[in-house]
C-alpha cells in the first residue's frame, strides 16, 4: 500500500473538516459558559457520542459511505448537542438541581 492510498472513503476526509470547523468552535463556546461547567460537560458527552457513531459508521462502511452515513456525520454534532441538552435539562430537573 503507497502513501496515497487509504483504507477510507476520500469523501470521509472532507466531511472531517467540517465537523472539525463545527466542533471547535462549539467547544469554546461550551467552555466559556459561565454556568460551573454544565454546558462544557453536556459537550463533552456530545463528543463522546457522536464519535462513538462516527467510529461505528467508519468501520461498517469505510470504503463506499451512503448519503445519509456523511449527512448524519455533518450534522451530527448539532443534532446530539440539542438532544443531550434537552435531556440533561430534565434529569436534572428530576434531580431537583433546577
């Protein structure tokens, strides 16, 4: 195998870059939140997510992804931002920390 060659799709590459230009940003923002780090952690366990399914979606199809596996993967990070939100809101409503 020769430097150029890879064992994933090229098309991966470029959706890469942009959830790296998605996240970065996100995650300065989350870490400036001046809320005792509920908005950073909320974050960080949104990361955790997304690149568990991006990892599941890379090893199922690393050579020919579908439009939906780089449409989930593009807008991923925002889709479980807002749903990790919701649910952190009231589990810790549950908790009574609201």
């Amino acid at each position: 195998m020769t430097e150029t060659q890879s064992k994933f799709s090229p098309e991966y590459r470029g959706v890469l870059k942009l959830v790296m230009v998605q996240q970065i940003p996100l995650g300065l923002l989350a870490g400036m939140t001046m809320d005792g780090g509920g908005v950073a952690m909320i974050f960080l366990y949104t990361l955790a997510g997304f690149w568990a399914g991006f990892g599941m979606i890379v090893l199922r199809r690393p050579m020919n992804p579908t439009k939906t596996d780089l449409f989930v993967i593009k807008w991923g990070t925002f889709a479980l931002f807002i749903i990790s939100f919701a649910m952190a809101s009231v589990i810790w409503r549950w908790r009574g920390a609201i």
